[in-house]
C-alpha cells in the first residue's frame, strides 16, 4: 500500500504544477525539442525500472537463501515497488517498434501458470489450445514442446527465455518477465470475487523434508533465473533509449515521427489496451482471470500507473524513484500553440483520468480490491471501475483531435471489441 500512496504523492505536486505552468509557445519549443525530451524521460523511466528490478533481485536473492515469511513479504513489496515505473513506461508502447518488439518479454499476460508450477486442481488438467497447460517443469526436468523432448534439468535464463517463452507460438506459455515471479511469490488467486490474493507459503522454498508442494530447488531456480532475465531484458531496453539506441532513434531523426509515436502511445494505451482489453473485458465478463496484477491484487495500482504514463507523456513532466523531477518541452506545449483550448481540455480529461483511477484504487486499497470490483452483481464496484474506462475513452477523441491539430496524418489507434463489439466477446 505504501507505493501507491507514494505514488499519490508525487502526483499531487505534479497536477498542480501541470495546471499552473504557462503554456511555452512555438518560439520556446521546437519538435526536436519535444521529441528529444520523451527520449530523454523514457530512458529515465527505463533507467527507474532497472533500478527497482535489481533491488527485487535482491530481495528475492534473500528470500531464497533464507525462505521466511519476512523474506517473503519483502519480496513482495520490492516487486510491487517495480511495477510502478515500469508500468508508467507502457506508454511507450504501439507507437514505436522497438518497445514493441521487446515488451512481450517482461509484461505479457494473462498466462496460463500451469507451464510454470504446480496449480489446483480447479485449474483443469488440460486445453484444446495448449498442449502445455500443465507442463509444470518446476515438477518436470524434461517435457515435450511439439513432440520434441526438452531437456530442462537444469532452470535457466536461457532455457526461460528461448524454451519456455511462448513454446509452441502459444501467447499464453509465459514463462518470463513480471507475471512469472508474481506467481512465483504469490501462487494462485483462488478466490475468485472474494477477498484475498494468492496464498503461496514461504515453505514452497524451504529444503529437504520441510519443503512443501515438491521440488523446491528448482522453483528457487526458476525464480532467479526469471529475475536476472528481467534484469537482463531491461537492460536492453536502456540501452535503445541511450543516444545512439533504436527506440532513440525512431523517435529523434524525425520529429514527425516522434511526436506522432507519442500521440500513438497516448491513444492506443488509453482506448484499445487499457479501456478495452485490460479493463471492459474483465468487467463484462466477471471475470478475476482477466485483472491484470492477478495473484497479488496488484491491478489497481498497476492501471492507476499506466494513467499516470499517459498524462506524463503529454506534459513532459516525470519525477524519478530518487525525487528527481525531470520537465521539458512537451507536446503540450505545442498543441497549446496551434489551439490552447484543446490543450487544456486535454489536459483537463487526463487528469480526470487520473483522479478516477484514484478512486478505484483508494477503494482497492480501503474496501474490496480490483477482482471484487468487477464481480457480478457489485454495481458499487463495477461504477468505480466503469467511471475509470469512461475516463479513457472520453480523452482519447481529444488525443485524436490533437494529432490532427499537429498535422500527423491518419494515425490509427488500438482498438478494442469489448468496447467497439461488445456482443462479439459473448461468441
């Protein structure tokens, strides 16, 4: 809890300082300007994920080597301590290719967590569409991929990362990045709508005959193994966010480009992948399996950050993990130049955003988490929820309309059917 009142911190001074700054115009800021400093907030952002990364490295280098409740719980709070610049990062998505091309590999989900460990028997022993649904090679030191014997004696980053990964070209064969050491310290959810997150005991990593539920060296190493390959994959993307980098580059050699990629982001996080497909299908269905953070009940914070993202990618305002605060040209400060009215209507419905997001959040956090809010029959909770979605999709026409007041072109945002076809989710 205390990460999201951190968090809740930092953004007070920033809606304030946000809405109080006057607007610079076009003879203070230039596109290069603007596009040079996304770059230089996203390697920052990057730079915030890795920090806090090898901090949870730590923690889970500690709780492996002496399992405790203690351990376990420190564990927890430096994971979730993660996720909140990692998650303001996601912004950078949809828009530029490079993140594209590599966010698969620390953030996918949902995952079908039988690849990876032990489930209960609630889970189902298979699925028509994964042949590896309950592969369990913690249990398993070798198992088949597509009629082929695999040798995983031994746990490794490797064997995660270039085995294990999406095996077979199955989305759902997650095997690396955050959700797999979130199961790894929490287990399953197996409340459905009522209280409670996952309920791994410490003991699943103690030795010889206290260890529970079997083969707890190898879960250790599973778990290592997954946190130094985060380690390692964030550390690819710093470095195509340095100059010189891809990710730099797509978005400095041509301003257009970049400006066009930051609008991209903006949109296609805020309406197709947030409203959509992480928020109104999960509320459609009832359903606890499509909550994002789903064995810590961390989702509330987690969509709360990537709200934030998108509010910060529009101002150029970001404070650091160590307080820093980074501000610079925006493009804010350029649609405020061709039309300061839509800026600060943009402005205005992202904060509103925020402050919904807020909201659900204070009510996870205060009376019932984010897979209780979205239950059947919880019209209080699924209110919250819903007033968050409206948020997104209310400031997204704005976005639109801000890239057609720079002069982008047809840029065509992420899309969603829960919100465009919702019937089409019941077939």
């Amino acid at each position: 809890m205390m990460h999201t009142i951190r968090t809740r911190a930092l953004l007070a001074g920033f809606a304030a300082s946000t809405m109080l700054a006057a607007p610079a115009f076009a003879a203070d800021v230039t596109p290069e300007a603007v596009v040079k400093h996304y770059a230089d907030v996203a390697l920052a952002k990057y730079q915030d994920s890795l920090t806090t990364a090898k901090a949870l490295d730590e923690a889970i280098q500690a709780f492996v080597a002496n399992p405790s409740e203690e351990t376990q719980n420190a564990a927890k709070e430096a994971w979730i301590a993660a996720r909140i610049p990692y998650q303001q990062t996601e912004v950078y998505r949809f828009g530029n290719p490079t993140v594209d091309d590599w966010e698969g590999k620390v953030n996918a989900w949902p995952l079908d967590e039988g690849l990876i460990d032990y489930v209960d028997a609630s889970y189902g022993m298979e699925s028509d569409e994964n042949s590896l649904y309950t592969a369990n090679v913690i249990a398993n030191p070798e198992i088949k991929i597509n009629g082929e014997t695999v040798d995983a004696t031994e746990i490794t980053p490797d064997l995660l990362a270039n085995t294990l990964h999406e095996a077979g070209e199955i989305e759902a064969n997650v095997a690396t990045g955050y959700h797999a050491i979130e199961f790894l310290l929490w287990g399953q959810d197996l409340n459905g709508t009522d209280a409670g997150a996952g309920q791994r005991s410490y003991t699943d990593y103690l030795s010889g005959d206290d260890c529970t539920n079997g083969n707890c060296d190898r879960r250790a190493a599973y778990l290592t193994a997954a946190s130094e390959l985060l380690i390692s994959d964030l550390e690819d993307i710093v470095a195509a966010w340095e100059q010189g980098g891809e990710a730099y580059a797509y978005v400095t050699e041509n301003p257009t480009t970049g400006i066009a990629a930051i609008l991209t982001g903006m949109g296609s996080l805020s309406y197709g992948e947030l409203a959509g497909e992480r928020m109104k299908l999960g509320l459609l269905l009832h359903d606890p399996e499509e909550e994002h953070d789903c064995f810590s009940d961390n989702t509330h914070a987690s969509h709360l950050n990537d709200a934030i993202g998108i509010l910060q990618a529009y101002t150029g305002d970001y404070t650091r993990v160590d307080g820093t605060e980074m501000t610079g040209a925006s493009v804010s400060d350029l649609v405020a130049e061709k039309d300061p009215a839509l800026d600060e209507e943009l402005k205005a419905k992202l904060l509103a955003t925020v402050e919904a997001m807020e909201a659900m959040a204070t009510r996870a956090e205060t009376v019932e988490a984010y897979d209780q809010m979205i239950g059947e029959g919880n019209d209080e909770g699924n209110a919250v929820v819903q007033a968050a979605i409206d948020g997104l999709i209310d400031q997204t026409p704005s976005i639109e309309r801000a890239i057609a007041a720079l002069d982008l072109g047809q840029i065509e945002l992420e899309g969603s059917d829960s919100l465009d076809a919702p019937e089409a989710v019941f077939q």
